[in-house]
C-alpha cells in the first residue's frame, strides 16, 4: 500500500471533487456494528457560488478515499443537511449526509404472506422494495411462519423485527450495501494488520460492560470478562476496513483475530488521514 500519496474523490448530486485537483475537503465516516445507520460529515472549502447554492438535501453522496492506485468506497447516502460559511476570504461548506436516507426513514410496507412462508422468502421479498444492493445474505435462524405474517408500518421497522428479533440476525448497511448474517460471523475475513501494514500507536484499552448473552451462561468468569473486553486501536487510512470485519492484528501487545464492532474514517489534505477501530475478540 503506498501511504503517503493520499487520494480521495466527493460526489455531491452530478458534481464530482477531487481531493488532487485542488478542491480542499475534511471528511468524519463513523460505522457500527448495528442497524444504526451512517452520518458522515464533510467540510469542503472555496466552492464558487453556483456549486454552494447546487447543494439540496437528498441529493446522492459518494465519498471514495485511499491512496494514489488503492481508492475505495468509504460511503454512500444523501445529503441531509448543509450551511455555509463565510470566514474572510475563505468559504466553508458544512455537510451531513446519512447512508439510505430517504429509503430508510420513508419507506412503508403493507403486505401479508401466506401460511408456511420463511422469513428469507420475506425479507428478499422486503428488500426489493428497498433499492440496496444486497452484499450479504445469510439469515443466522430462518424462522417459518405456520399462519403466514402480516408487514405493515416502515419498511425499516419491519425488518429490524424480523432480521434482529425473530432470526437472531446482523442487520446493517455498509457503503450501500444490505449486510445479513449471523452476529457471531465476520463480514470480511482475512485481512492482516500490523505496523508494517498500517497499525500506528496504541490508544487506551477499554472494558465495556455489556448485558450477558445467552452463550456465556454459565461460562467461567474469566470468558465472560474476555467476551466484554474491547480494544481501541488507529491505523493509516483504510478503506477495507469496515463493521463486523474479521481482523488479524500482530503487534506489540496484541496477537490474534478480532473482530470490529465500531470506527471511524478520517480524511483531510495535510491532516489526519487514519482510520480507528474498536473491536474484541472473535467468537
């Protein structure tokens, strides 16, 4: 990975920035874990008044940022809010923007399925009605439905039911994708992080306190607490890093598979260019 020649491009509605033509832009890309969805802020700087007054909500976002030959997508969504900034000569413009925006909080659904339907059958039904791409599909329990189901209410009310309560399933939406899978299981695997590859200086660990899961019943105190403990780590900017990632972290103090549970991308053009993570042991 070359790490010095830093590359990132903003598409906002039809126009396209890039960070190696001039156009000055921070960006801030958290990511969970969870069904909780994605608001990454954006600060764009001297944009002339025709592309400052272009800017309306739900217009498309895409944020792609890595390295000069090693770009990838760190988010995709629509713009939910913008204000602009005078300060001398100099404009600011304030972005937030939140992934599936206008799919995810608008969206309604009525529909009622026949006796003996699966919960997949439902939610690839559901989810054609979601205009995602579905990365991920595999339903930790697919429940059946004796006397049918009847959907009705928001779309994404619907499936959080059935996806995270009734099939003990991941739910999220990563870089404009549906992510389904057992909670348990990574969504990428196989990615080696070390500092030869990225990992910089240590934060402080953390010790979450977590309710207790039915799997560590009865376990020994000592597998409880390792279930709960979380470790806080930075690396230079890395696009392939992202929720519910299996990793393989070889460093000073740590040496094994983990798995992210949360993060944050960061991006400037002189400044912070890094990407933390927090993450556990893998089950």
């Amino acid at each position: 990975m070359a790490f010095f020649l830093r590359s990132a491009t903003l598409q906002i509605g039809p126009l396209k920035y890039n960070m190696n033509d001039g156009f000055y832009f921070d960006f801030e890309v958290p990511f969970y874990d969870s069904d909780q969805l994605i608001t990454a802020s954006f600060t764009v700087y001297n944009l002339n008044p025709t592309s400052r007054q272009g800017i309306v909500k739900n217009q498309v976002v895409i944020l792609n940022a890595g390295y000069e030959d090693d770009e990838g997508v760190l988010f995709v969504g629509q713009v939910a809010s913008c204000s602009h900034k005078q300060n001398g000569v100099e404009w600011q413009t304030k972005i937030t923007a939140t992934a599936a925006l206008d799919q995810w909080l608008n969206k309604k659904v009525n529909k009622t399925y026949a006796e003996g339907t699966t919960a997949e059958a439902i939610v690839r039904d559901l989810l054609n009605m979601f205009a995602l791409e579905i990365g991920v599909f595999q339903l930790a329990e697919n429940v059946v439905y004796p006397r049918g189901r009847v959907c009705s209410g928001k779309l994404k009310d619907v499936l959080q039911e059935i996806v995270t309560r009734e099939c003990k399933s991941r739910l999220l939406i990563r870089a404009n994708q549906v992510i389904i899978n057992n909670p348990a299981d990574g969504v990428n695997k196989g990615y080696l992080l070390t500092p030869a590859s990225g990992l910089l200086f240590q934060s402080d660990d953390s010790d979450v306190t977590t309710v207790e899961a039915p799997q560590n019943k009865g376990a020994s105190a000592e597998t409880k607490a390792a279930a709960k403990k979380t470790w806080k780590r930075t690396c230079l900017l890395n696009y392939r890093l992202g929720p519910g990632d299996i990793v393989q972290i070889q460093s000073r103090d740590l040496n094994g598979k983990y798995q992210i549970i949360s993060g944050v991308h960061k991006g400037s053009p002189t400044g912070t260019w890094t990407t933390e993570i927090e993450f556990k042991v893998a089950g």
